[in-house]
C-alpha cells in the first residue's frame, strides 16, 4: 500500500540506486575527494550554469540550519514566512546552528512571502535592541503545495539586496518547481537573486542527501569547517555524491518530479468531484491540501491510509511522490467518495 502523508515514504528511484550501486567498487579518497563528488559538482555547475560551490550534507535540516548559519551573526535575524519549514518543523535547528539568530515570520497568502510583507519586517525596527534583518529565506515549492515563478524570486530579492540582506532557497522540493514552472532552475535561483540554494535530494528519489548550492562564492567561506563541526562531513561521500549522478543523467530528476505533480494533479481532479471535499490552495507541486469532514479523515485512517492534517495552513495534506502510482491515486478516491456518500 502506497501512503500520501510524504514524499519521504518512497523509496529510491532506480536511477539513483544503480548510481550508488556503481560507486561501490574498489576504493576511493574520503572526505569528497573522490571522483564522484568532482563530478556531481560540475554536473549541477552545468544545471545551473554558473560557476557555483556545491556541499552534501545529509538532511534538509542541515541543508537550512548550516547555509542560514553561514550568513548570519548570531545578533543577526532571518525572514521567513509563518508556515516555513525552518520556522515549524526544524526544531530550532537553524537557531541552534547561527548561535541564536532570531527567525522572523511574516505572513502571506498561499504559503508565500511577497516584498510587502518582507518590507514591513525590515523596517519594523533598526534599534539596537532588536535583531538586525540578515536573510530573506523563500521555500520552493512552499509548505503550501505553492510556487514563487521568477518575477515573484526577483522582486523579494531585488528588496532584499538593496537593504543588504541575502536571500537564502529551501528548495526540498525544488525539482518538483522546476518540473511545474517549466523554467532552467537559472531562472528561479541566481538569475533572479538567491544566493544560496539548499537543492533536496531526498524527495526526489534519492536514498539521503541534499545539496547546498552558493551561487556567491563569498558566502560558502569556511563552509566546509561548519558541515564537518555539525556531524555532516560524509567520510565516504561518494555515497553520498553518485546518486546524484544518476538523477541528473538524462533529466531523470526531472521526468520523476513532472510525474509526482501529475498524480498531485490525479488527485486534485478527483477531489474537485466529490460533495464535501474543498482544495485549500492550488495544486502547483505535487502537494495536494483538502478540507475534508472529520468522519471522512477518521474513516481514511481506519482503513490505514497515512496522511498529514497539521502542515500548512490546515486541512489534510496529500504528497505523491516519484513512485506514487494511478492506481493508489484512485484507490485512495474511492475511500474518500465511500466515506462521503
């Protein structure tokens, strides 16, 4: 039985593990000097075209805390938006890493940040006596199932440069925006201001790992010292490095995420049909939120289906992931029209 409470819950795509499966042959230089590592690293400068610094660490939380920590003091403070990840679900990681940086949460519709709402934060004080703005982190796609396109990237980052604050991507589901926004992941990330980028390899199909992109080199400074502090130096990072290869080999990353939004879209159409069941915001990833009746939820759980009713801004939430199959989609449908009738 397929489950839709996280794109976490799949497995490793084929692509992925035959990569790893490769890169355990004989021995290789620890620490990521090692050909696989070199090699990822030139392949995700030849994606985002630009001659970027690349790290792996081994989770989404040390992805955000560490390259958050790297730009800020601890007197510093990060913007973000009430329902972010970094705000909600990383157990004051990004705190923990910056010394004591304060996060600032700042509302907006549809999980997103606009210049607004960014703007209001930065000027609400400049006193001693309150944290200085530092970062403006966006969540692409955000813990709404929603997507910031360019123009949205550029013009909070246009703001947040000209106060002197860098902007910081969790992209956990950054392939998932590309795949939607049919965009060069350029055009969502340094062409349109991001400084820094936690690509997410995990969702995607990898069996751990994520990437932490600078696109300013300046800012990834001493970078490596903080992965190997907090427990992230991989010593044999090859593992950690080939099954990125194996995702970015013939777009394989992409072709994973276009399926995971269309199951997302699969389900979101079923939904539309059934008495009772309300989309909270549009389905742009592959994150489908619902209000659903109580019995209906109740009922769903009973007959073991496992799903989110406490992310984002309520209702239930319903992640497909690389794998999740048709059949799973109508299968958890026709449960959910069952318990309406």
């Amino acid at each position: 039985m397929q489950h839709f409470a996280s794109d976490n819950y799949a497995g490793v795509c084929p692509e992925a593990l035959q990569a790893l499966l490769a890169a355990n042959v004989g021995h290789a230089p620890a620490y990521g000097d090692d050909d696989w590592t070199r090699r990822v690293s030139d392949r995700l400068r030849e994606l985002f075209a630009t001659d970027c610094d690349v790290y792996f660490v081994f989770n989404g939380t040390a992805a955000n805390s560490l390259a958050l920590a790297s730009l800020c003091q601890s007197y510093h403070s990060v913007i973000c938006h009430e329902l972010a990840h970094v705000e909600t679900d990383e157990c004051g990681g990004p705190e923990f890493f910056s010394n004591g940086s304060k996060l600032l949460p700042a509302s907006g519709a549809g999980g997103k940040l606009t210049p607004q709402a960014v703007g209001e934060v930065i000027g609400r004080r400049s006193d001693i006596h309150f944290p200085k703005p530092r970062v403006v982190t966006l969540t692409q796609a955000t813990e709404c199932g929603t997507l910031y396109r360019p123009a949205e990237v550029a013009a909070i980052a246009e703001l947040a440069h000209a106060h002197g604050l860098r902007v910081h991507m969790d992209g956990a589901r950054f392939a998932n925006a590309v795949a939607s926004l049919g965009v060069a992941p350029a055009e969502i990330t340094w062409r349109a201001g991001v400084d820094v980028l936690c690509f997410g390899g995990t969702k995607m199909g990898l069996p751990v790992g994520e990437a932490v992109v600078f696109f300013d080199r300046r800012l990834s400074e001493d970078f490596a010292w903080r992965c190997k502090q907090a427990g992230q130096l991989a010593s044999k990072m090859r593992f950690l490095a080939a099954p990125w290869l194996g995702v970015l080999e013939d777009e394989a990353w992409l072709r994973h995420a276009r399926h995971a939004n269309a199951m997302a879209q699969r389900l979101a159409t079923g939904l539309a049909s059934i008495p009772g069941a309300q989309l909270l915001f549009p389905v742009e990833a592959n994150g489908v939120f619902a209000n659903l009746p109580e019995t209906v939820l109740a009922g769903l759980r009973e007959r073991g289906w496992r799903f989110y009713t406490f992310i984002g801004a309520g209702g239930a939430r319903f992640m497909c992931g690389w794998d999740t199959q048709p059949a799973s989609v109508d299968a958890l449908l026709a449960d959910i029209r069952g318990l309406s009738a």
